[in-house]
C-alpha cells in the first residue's frame, strides 16, 4: 500500500514541475491466429470425343500433262501446248481461272539401259495442276475434258471430294466432343455423391482438319456416274475438368 502511494507522489512531482509523467505500459497484443488455407477444390478429369459428318460439296482433281522430247527445249514446247490445251479445256467445262494452280512443274533426262550403261534417249517434261470443281455434277465432264484435249499427253492422278467450307463441320464436332466430356462426368459426379460444378479447364486435341474421300479415277469413265460417294468426317477430342460440389 505504502509502494502505491509513492509511485503516486512521484507522478504529481512530475507534473508540478511541468515534466510528462511516465508512458502507462501497454498491454502485449494477443497473438494472431494462423490463417486456415482453404481446402482444395475436388475435381474430375475426363475425355469427350465428337465427330460430325457432312456431304461433299466440292471435287478436287488432280491432272496434268507429261510428254517426252529428243531435246529439252522440245519437251518443254510439247508440255506447254498440252497444258495449254488442258487448261482451255478446264475453263470450258466451267472450271475458273481461281480453282486452278500449278502443283509441280519438272524437266528431268530419260535414260535406258543399253548393255549395262545408260543411254541419254532424250527429256521428260511434266506439269501437274490441281482443279476444284465446285459443281458435282460437272467432275465426270471435266475429267473427260482433261482426258480429251490433251490426248496421250493426259494424266489423271487423284480425284477426292471435299467440303469448301470445314468451319461448320469442325463446330458440330466440338460440340459433341463437349457434351461427351460433361456427361462423363455428371455420371462420375453421380457416381461419387457429388454434384458436378464449374468447368475448370478444356483442352483440344489438334486432329488436323477433315480428309477428303478419295475416289478411284476410273468411277468417271461415264459422265452418269454418280459423284457425291461418302460423307466427309471430321473428329474432336478434349480433355476436360470439372470441379465436384
């Protein structure tokens, strides 16, 4: 009691002199709680795959010419007039100028074997072009067209059919690539006595745009052959995940 007292006495002598009285001590602050992570969220991986299909609405023929000479300045001048011939052709069966472009052009020398060494017999010269034909129903004719103006000189290689425009394709096929993905996992979400949640992240696979269906150039030996075989197809797949509430 007596130790109160003084302790008192000094802080009135303290301030009749004019002099602040000693700080009061404050009390510690209570430590803070550790901060609690957030538990983490519960998901479900899974794979969708998709494809659509869709009739052809395009034929790509691939033809040319090729043509032999004693020179190389002489197959090169047979080659040009057959090719010209063959793309006068083209256009008038209806092909345009646009649909049409040069794949390759090449002049190599032709050997034969002659008692074991090879003999210069003279020079090759070819030219191979890639036409669309937008009208069905045209790809027997035009087919025949090349065939007809370029005479012996005249190649056909390939014939596929194809769709001009592959967005919509690939759209439809995405589409069902998802709806696989998210009722994979409901069923996973069912499964566990979870509900399924947000979707947290999609992932595509590049399957490359749809392939053409090559067609044997002999189906064309008639105009009346029908033109449009097949389907075009197109494949997605993703990898998808869901969060599980």
């Amino acid at each position: 009691m007596h130790a109160v007292r003084s302790v008192s006495a000094f802080a009135v002598a303290l301030a009749a002199l004019g002099l602040p009285a000693a700080p009061a001590v404050a009390a510690a602050p209570a430590p803070a709680a550790p901060a609690v992570a957030p538990a983490p969220a519960t998901t479900v991986t899974v794979t969708g795959t998709g494809s659509a299909s869709a009739a052809p609405d395009t034929a790509v023929l691939t033809a040319g010419v090729e043509v032999t000479g004693k020179t190389a300045e002489k197959a090169l001048a047979a080659q040009n007039t057959a090719a010209d011939a063959l793309l006068a052709a083209v256009r008038e069966a209806g092909v345009a100028d646009k649909d049409v472009k040069t794949e390759s052009l090449s002049l190599s020398a032709a050997y034969e074997d002659v008692n074991g060494t090879a003999k210069l017999t003279g020079y090759q010269a070819s030219q191979t072009f890639s036409i669309k034909v937008r009208a069905l129903e045209r790809t027997g004719a035009v087919i025949q067209a090349v065939v007809g103006a370029a005479g012996d000189a005249g190649r056909v290689h390939a014939v596929a059919f194809d769709v001009a425009d592959a967005g919509p394709l690939r759209a439809k096929a995405r589409d069902a690539a998802y709806a696989d993905a998210r009722d994979k996992a409901a069923q996973y979400a069912k499964l566990a006595g979870r509900r399924l949640g947000r979707l947290v992240s999609l992932d595509e696979s590049d399957g490359g745009r749809p392939r053409p269906v090559p067609v044997p150039v002999g189906a064309f030996a008639k105009e009346d052959v029908p033109v449009a075989p097949g389907q075009i197809q197109d494949e997605v797949a993703v990898t998808a995940v869901f969060e599980l509430r």
